[in-house]
C-alpha cells in the first residue's frame, strides 16, 4: 500500500531544480548572472524554505552564492582534485571510511536536499558505495570485528534524507553492536529542511542507548530561521547534543561580523559553535577559497570578540593524515 508522502517529503519534492525558476522567485535576471552553460551532473536543488531566506533581487546573497551554478567552476586551480579529502583509499569496505582511529563513517545515502556549490564530495562516486542489504551486513561485521572503534558517523550525502523506517533499522543495527558508545550524525537537513526533524525521527533517535551528536551545518545566519530553531529545540529535548561545523567561504562568511553573527545565532538555538573548516580543494570549487592567511587573521578578530566557547576551531583536512590539522 502507498503512504502518503509526509511534509518534508512534499517539500523536498517541491524544492527548486531549475535556475530559471530560482532566478524567478527571486526577482533576478538570469540573463544577467554568469552561469553555468550545464550542471547535470551536479544539479541546483534548493529547498523553497532555504530559498525563502535569501534577499529578494540580491544576486550576491550569501545563500544564493552557496547554492548557484556559476561559470567560476569551469576555472582551472592547480591542486584541486576529484577526491580532494582522500576518502576513496580511506575505503575500508563498502560505504565504510575508515580515516581515524576510534570511529569509522558510513556512506547512507548519495543524495542531499540541497546541493552546495562547494561541495567536497561533488564528485565522489556514490553509486559504487551504495550499502545494499548485503554491503551493510559487511559494514556492520567490520564494525563489530574492531572493539577499538567507539563512534559511527553517519554521513553522506544527508542521512537524514533516509526515510525513518531505513535511517531506524540502519541506527538499531549499529546500537546493537556492544562497544559502540557514540553515533554522530552529519547532516545539513535541519538547517535545510527543518520539517524533516519529525516526532518520529526524534522518537528514533531518543530510544537510542548511545550518545547522539548531530553535527550541523550552516555557514550564514540568515539560514537560521524560527523553523530551524524549533527543530533545534525539538532535538536537544530529545537529549541530541548539538554542533556545527561551517565551511570558509569567499564572498559568504569570510568577515567576522558574519561569523561573529553565525556563532552567537548558533549559541543561542543550542548549538556548539564546532569546526569552521578551510575549503576541501575539490575541483570546481576553487572560486571559494579564502587564503589561509586571511583565515588566520579573522580567527583572531573572533577571538578577540567572543568567548572561547563562541568560537570554532579552524581546522583543514589532509588526505592521509592521522587527524583534522587544527590551524587555530
Ligand atoms: S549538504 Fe553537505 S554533502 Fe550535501 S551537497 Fe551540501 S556540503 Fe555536500
């Protein structure tokens, strides 16, 4: 029998997939924006309530630049990859990265409800990771077969785009093995989508024996709207602990009256300030990065204006290596 589909999934339905329709809502021009000729392989998706929090008529809107196609991703960078952080010879079985000791990720899904242009995993070749019953039965033997590992996250794409009965049996499953004592959740969903965040998915995620963290992720203030907020609210009564990590990004956050604004926003829905992360080099998406020297010198400002509690940790990955280097 066929249910009938719920809000967030009538949302996710309805959300943007075309430019023009973008540009549309939003009063612009496309004929005025240098945009990309082409994105099928890494299309615009923009749910309408993230869209509706963008400036009307503001071609530089820091949401709109987060999420827009433009020409700047044909430019060549040197150093910029397709696999930019090493995650594919982090593979230790399907689905399953195995970087750092102590915790291991699973690919859950390839699929986003928003596409970010930035993306360091744009190219990341999800259809060969896909956990079939099968894989995840392997990923899972992994998991239990090293006592070592204490923490899943679960990752992406979005987890949270699962639906509850499958992101349900993929959390119990992982519960159910004895040494894990943490499950962190990686996911943009609640910023993007907060309807997502239903009494069903929180149910799920307090029954859980395991601390839960849900990482999050929004890079601007402005993503952070009264529906954001109660589904903050919601996750934290349902003893989430909750974090953010954001990425530097030029033209978008890289002043620190927006972070400064970013950090207090977040504090003040419940949620940690965590990692502010120097753009992974994927290609396309070199247009976005913020000189390392200026990362510096705006974690200075920061510190200078908030307290330590307030500001994240700039942090860089580096295929390979043992950890996230920490530049401040
Ligand atoms: S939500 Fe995260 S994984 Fe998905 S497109 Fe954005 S940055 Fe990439």
């Amino acid at each position: 029998m066929n249910t009938l589909p719920t809000l967030w999934q009538r949302q996710l339905a309805e959300a943007f997939s075309s430019v023009e329709d973008l540009c549309r809502h939003l009063q612009l021009a496309p004929a005025s924006l240098p945009l990309l000729p082409h994105c099928k392989e890494f299309p615009l998706r923009v749910p309408r309530g993230f869209a509706d929090c963008m400036i009307k008529g503001d071609p530089n809107d820091p949401l709109l630049r987060q999420v827009l196609p433009l020409q700047d991703e044909l430019e060549h960078y040197p150093g910029y990859s397709l696999d930019p952080v090493g995650d594919l010879s982090a593979m230790a079985e399907t689905g399953v990265i195995h970087k750092y000791q102590g915790r291991v990720l699973l690919i859950c899904t390839g699929a986003c409800a928003i596409n970010c242009r930035y993306c360091f995993r744009r190219h990341f070749p999800y259809a060969d990771q896909q956990l079939s019953r099968q894989k995840l039965q392997q990923a899972l033997a992994y998991i239990a077969a090293r006592p070592e590992i204490k923490e899943v996250i679960l990752s992406g794409g979005d987890p949270l785009l699962l639906k509850d009965d499958k992101l349900a049996t993929l959390l119990e499953a992982v519960a159910d093995i004895p040494h894990i004592q943490r499950i962190r959740i990686h996911s943009r969903i609640p910023v993007v989508l907060p309807a997502r965040v239903t009494l069903e998915l929180l149910e799920t995620l307090a029954k859980l024996r395991q601390q839960i963290v849900l990482v999050l992720h929004a890079n601007h203030a402005n993503e952070l709207s009264a529906e954001v907020a109660s589904a903050c609210r919601n996750l934290k009564q349902h003893r989430v602990t909750l974090l953010n990590q954001s990425v530097l990004l030029k033209g978008i956050n890289d002043d620190s009256l927006t972070l400064r604004q970013l950090n207090e926003k977040l504090f003040s829905l419940g949620v940690l300030p965590y990692y502010l992360h120097c753009l992974d080099r994927a290609k396309g998406v070199g247009h976005f990065e913020v000189p390392e020297q200026q990362a510096l010198a705006l974690m200075q400002s920061l510190q200078e204006q908030l307290p330590g509690y307030l500001v994240p940790r700039l942090v860089k990955e580096q295929a390979g290596a043992a950890h996230k280097i920490r530049l401040a």
